[in-house]
C-alpha cells in the first residue's frame, strides 16, 4: 500500500489537470483504493462561478464513475500551494461524509511537503445524514 507521500505526490501530479482560468489557484486531489489504485482530480472552474468542481469532489466522482464503492477506498489526499496545508471547503466536507467513509483518512498537503492526516468524520462532525441514511 502506498504510503500518504506518494499519494500526496500524485494528488500534485493531478493538479496539472485544473482549469482555473478565474482563480488561477490550482489544488489536486487523488483517491487511493485499498486495491492500490489511484484516481485524480483537480478542480474545474466556470464562468458562472458557483458551477465550479472542486478537486476532491471531482476526485470522488471519476472513482465512482469507475466503478469504486466507498468500502473500497482508503485514502484522499488533497495539496495547494499554500503557506499552511489546504483546508477542504464545506460543500466537500459535505460530499465526502457520504460517498466515503467517515474513518477514511484524508491527507491535506501543501507544495513545500506539509501533511497533516485527518479524518473525514473530523473534518465534519456532526453533519447532516439524516436522509441519506433513511433512504438506506
Ligand atoms: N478549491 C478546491 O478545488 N478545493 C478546495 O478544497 C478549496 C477550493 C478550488 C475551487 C476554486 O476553483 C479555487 O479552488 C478557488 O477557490
């Protein structure tokens, strides 16, 4: 199993893929399956801003149109290129406490080699699953 470095390197290697013609502020995301494979995402702006794909989200989704589950995933690790490793913001704390575990390990990266490791349950205690645990 690879360890959260070189997932970490391949969340930057994902960061190539950005469209960020607004913001000109790249992140990139990789999802790593407890097989050992390896999906990326970067994030994807618009025009009409609010239509913007965060990486972590587009992550996710490229495993799930993969055919991925969330028992089958074992890690997200997420960089940008900030003083302070990148915080995930709330509508991906959101998407990742459903379509992943809430013990699965998140990695927040930055380019000068900071990596704190957290959790998705962590990053949103207390959310909203009411639904979505009802619909089960
Ligand atoms: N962004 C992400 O992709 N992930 C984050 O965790 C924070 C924000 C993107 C959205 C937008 O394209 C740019 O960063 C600036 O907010």
């Amino acid at each position: 199993m690879m360890n959260k470095k070189e997932l970490m390197t391949h969340a930057k290697k994902a960061t190539a893929y950005a469209y960020i013609p607004y913001s000109k502020f790249k992140v990139g995301a990789a999802i790593l399956t407890k097989d050992n494979r390896v999906f990326y995402g970067a994030n994807i702006e618009n025009v009409a801003y609010s239509s913007t794909m965060c990486a972590e989200r587009a992550a996710i989704y490229h495993a799930y149109m993969s055919g991925v589950k969330k028992k089958d995933i074992h890690a997200i690790a997420i960089i940008a290129d900030l003083p302070d490793v990148v915080a995930p913001c709330g509508e991906c704390r959101q998407v990742m406490s459903e379509m992943l575990n809430l013990d699965t390990k998140v990695y927040l990266g930055n380019y000068k080699g900071k990596i704190k490791e957290t959790t998705v349950g962590k990053l949103l205690p207390n959310g909203f699953d009411s639904l979505a645990k009802k619909l089960k």
